[in-house]
C-alpha cells in the first residue's frame, strides 16, 4: 500500500497519540469510569466579598460552576418551589443632611460615589430611599411645608428646593427605578395640640399631638407633598403617616397612638389620596419592635388593622429596632399574613461603635439585614446614606452621636469612611433586585453561618451569607442544576448571584 503524504501526517499522528496514551497509563492517569465528570467551567457566578477587617473590602469576585448537583456536607440547596415575600428594595435615608453633605462634594466626585451607590452596572445598585417630609432632627432646620396656615400657603422650602430634590434627580439620572418613600416627623405646629382631652395649641416641634379637627388638612399636606414632587420628576412610591409615633423626645416628633393614626388614615388620609388619584403604599406605625413598652400601645398596627375601613388603606406597617427583637416581624406576619413588612429605620453612633466594623459588620448583618429579610421584610432601610465627619449637620435634641452609612470628612468633603451599614445594604443590593422572591433552602446549616437566598425577576439566583465564626468554610450552594463551592472567609459577607441555567 502506497502512502500519500497526508496519508502519512495521519499515521504519525496516531503513532504519537498511541504513544501517549501508553505511557499515560502505564503512570496511571487513565480517567477511572466511576469518577464524576468535572464541572463545565463557567465565570459565570459573581461574588462580592467583605470581611470584617477589609481584607476584602466588597471586593468583586467570580467562581466556576458545574451541571449536576453536589450534596456534600457543607451544601446549601435552594428550593424555589416555596416561596415567601416579593423584595421592594434596600437603601438608606438621604436626609437634609445627608443632601447637604452630598452638595459640598465636586460634581464628580459626588457622581462617584452616587454611582457606586445607586447605580446597577457599576456599583451597589441600592434601590429604596427614605425622606422627611419637611424636617427632621437631621434637616439644616425645624420646619414644615405648611408653617402658615390658610391653603395658599403650602409651598417647597429652601432644603427640598436647593438640596434633597437635586440629589434625588442625580439618584434617578442613575437608577431610575428607585423607590422613595416619605415620613413626616411632625405635622406643622399650628395643627398640634398639647393632648386630646384639652385640645390646647401647642406650638412646639417636639411632642404635642395632631388637632382632630385638622384631620382633613392634614391629609392634604401629604397629598400636596406628593404632587409637589411629582411636579419635580419625582414618584413618590410608599409613604407612613408618622415617623416614631410613639417617641415624643425627638427634636421634632409628633404623638400619634394607634386609635389616632387609625382614624387620621380611615377618615382622612386614606380618602384624600384616593381622590387625588394617588396610590402610595401605606404603612402604619413606623417604631421600634417593642412599643416603646406602652402595653396600650402593643401590637399597634395590628389594632389599626382590626378596623376594615383603615385596613383597606393600608399596605402593612413599618419598624424600627431601637427597641425589642426582630421576632415582632414575624409574630405581626403569622397573625396579618395579608400585610406587608418594612424595615425603615436603624442608627449606628458612639453607643454601639458604630465606625468599628470588626464587630459591627457581623452584629448589623444578622441582626438588620438577614434578620429582617428572614422574618418577611420587603424593604431594608438605614437611617442617614451620609453624615459628616463631626456626626452632622445635626440638630439640638435630636442625635448628635450618630455615624451616617458613610461619614466624609468635613475638611476636604472628599475622603469618605464606609461603615457597616454601607456595606450590609450593599451586600443586599448587590444581588437581590426588586421584585425578586425569597426562597425556601435546605441543607448546611451551623451556628454563625446565616443566609437566604432569592430568585430574581430577569431568573437569575441571589444567596447572601454571613460567616460569623474564627475559621473559613468551604460552602457549597446548589439549585438543582448547578453547583459550585467558594471558601468563605472567616467574619465575612458574601453576595452570590448567577444564571438559573
């Protein structure tokens, strides 16, 4: 048989491939039948990371993953078929404060950091903010929208005009899908009385309660509000008809217990904004986990709801962890499973040290960011986005030893330090979109180690983890189709989110 050039290319090739394959075997590296086949190799599941000493600082990560299933020890698996609540969305509070900080920064680096924040391509993509209506104890002054009485006189003040609306239009330039909401923290003095019996004026910001007989006006300064924004491009999506209604110390703040604030919603704020053509969600209460320990105050939002008329109105109801335990979120959605839950407001200052993020990252991840989503929050909010370096502007009265989710330096306006709450929203943000679903888990399970996963609208999936203990772990994550392991470092967080495929 005669052989033709490319005849003989073939036959040495073969040779050498014979060759080969003999001396692999003869070192033992012949592939055994009964070994699985290695994961496709994908980049296709993207991770941040931080840990508690910022060797990691929300650093970007990706892993492979492979087809099949691996239920190993340290497996986490997901279960999409049980469901629980739908996500709004997770933020922080750009207050007066917060604007006017934001305002001192150069136009690039504010966009920087507003980018980092909000935007979905390049940063933290944070979804959900908090605003006063009118001010608050972070505001550059005591005021309302409505300081005169008589109807020509509601009007935007120099704060909303010159600080907050700017900033929310950068924001929205970003993201426009952010979500706002608004709380008052006190209605305009000349509607306060001292208490309900004697029904005196009470002209002060802090304390006094809302005049009955001004019900009706009330409702229409939220009402006004909401179109004065929307005359400003700004949608107004969810709003609460008092901040901390229950706290009358605040430097403004305002006392609405439960039978009011079910008779001002039912009679006044709810068919006013239902006239407007106006649909905010409505979420009752707005305080602490505890009721500030008032026994006639217990279960608060629970009685506004036993009223049908006000309950109709409502979307669900509000906390805040200044008091008591995060158990109430769940305690409130077994007996009002109809209702939805928010979380709005929580502080970090010098009590609790709040700039050390060795223990503070671990505290406030389980505590304000899983332990709320794990127990029906749709929303996660914390309280100001930005403070300066001085815990300010501030006002006397209110909290003067509060740390912002960032703190920038007053010297420069520049240099900007990350606290915990940053981060905790971040790792949230990050990840879990809105409209994603939470979903059920099964598998590993160890003290220190929290997580819940999401299935995200676009069909991608999100877990968020903490690893709360002195050692790294191995875990590995499986949705039925893939799976792929990382080794989570010790006093970490870590974001996952990747192709339902």
């Amino acid at each position: 048989m005669r052989f033709n050039k490319n005849m003989k290319k073939t036959f040495v090739t073969l040779c050498c491939f014979l060759a080969l394959s003999a001396c692999s075997a003869d070192k033992g590296e012949t592939a055994k039948p009964d070994e699985p086949t290695p994961p496709v190799e994908n980049k296709d599941v993207t991770l941040f990371v931080t840990t508690n000493n910022r060797s990691k600082d929300f650093e970007k990560e990706s892993v492979a993953y492979g087809s099949g299933s691996n239920l190993s020890p340290s497996t986490i698996s997901l279960d999409p078929t049980t469901r629980y609540q739908t996500i709004d969305g997770f933020g922080a509070a750009v207050t007066g404060s917060t604007s006017y900080n934001l305002m001192q920064m150069t136009p690039a680096d504010r966009k920087k950091f507003l980018e980092e924040t909000f935007s979905v391509e390049k940063g933290m993509g944070q979804s959900y903010i908090r605003i006063s209506i009118g001010g608050s104890d972070f505001s550059l002054s005591e005021y309302t929208l409505w300081d005169t009485p008589g109807e020509g006189n509601f009007a935007l003040q120099e704060e909303e005009k010159k600080y907050v609306i700017p900033i929310l239009k950068e924001i929205l330039a970003i993201n426009p899908s952010v979500k706002i909401m608004g709380s008052p923290w006190s209605a305009p003095r000349w509607m306060k009385v001292n208490n309900l019996t004697d029904l005196q004026p009470y002209n002060s910001w802090t304390s006094g309660h809302l005049n009955p007989a001004y019900y009706q006006e009330y409702a229409s300064y939220f009402v006004k509000w909401i179109e004065a924004f929307k005359n400003e491009g700004i949608e107004i999506y969810s709003i609460t008809p008092q901040n901390e209604p229950l706290n009358r110390g605040n430097s403004m703040s305002m006392f609405m217990g439960w039978k009011e604030q079910q008779a001002f919603i039912r009679d006044a704020l709810g068919p006013q904004l239902e006239a407007a053509g106006l649909s905010p969600k409505i979420y009752a209460f707005d305080h602490n986990y505890n009721y500030d320990n008032m026994a006639d105050q217990n279960d608060y939002p629970l009685k506004i709801y036993d009223d049908p008329s006000a309950a109709a109105y409502i979307t669900g109801a509000a906390y805040h962890n200044y008091g008591g335990n995060k158990d109430e979120l769940l305690d409130i959605h077994n007996r009002r499973p109809d209702k939805e839950l928010v979380f709005t407001e929580t502080s970090i200052g010098t009590w609790n040290d709040g700039q050390n993020l060795t223990t503070r990252l671990m505290e406030d991840m389980e505590e304000v960011a899983l332990g709320t989503v794990n127990n029906w929050a749709r929303g996660v909010i914390v309280w100001n986005l930005m403070l300066d370096s001085e815990k300010g502007p501030n006002r006397e009265g209110g909290c003067q030893t509060c740390y912002g989710a960032v703190d920038i330096n007053k010297n420069d306006y520049k240099t900007i330090t990350k606290n915990s709450h940053y981060y905790i929203i971040g790792h949230l943000s990050s990840v879990v979109k809105p409209g994603a679903t939470r979903i059920g888990t099964k598998g590993y399970k160890a003290a220190g180690v929290i997580y819940a996963a999401f299935e995200n609208t676009d069909g991608t999936y999100a877990v968020v983890l903490q690893n709360n203990t002195n050692e790294a772990k191995k875990i590995t994550i499986d949705d039925g189709d893939n799976y792929f392991s990382y080794d989570v470092p010790s006093k970490s967080v870590v974001s996952y989110r990747w192709p339902n495929k």
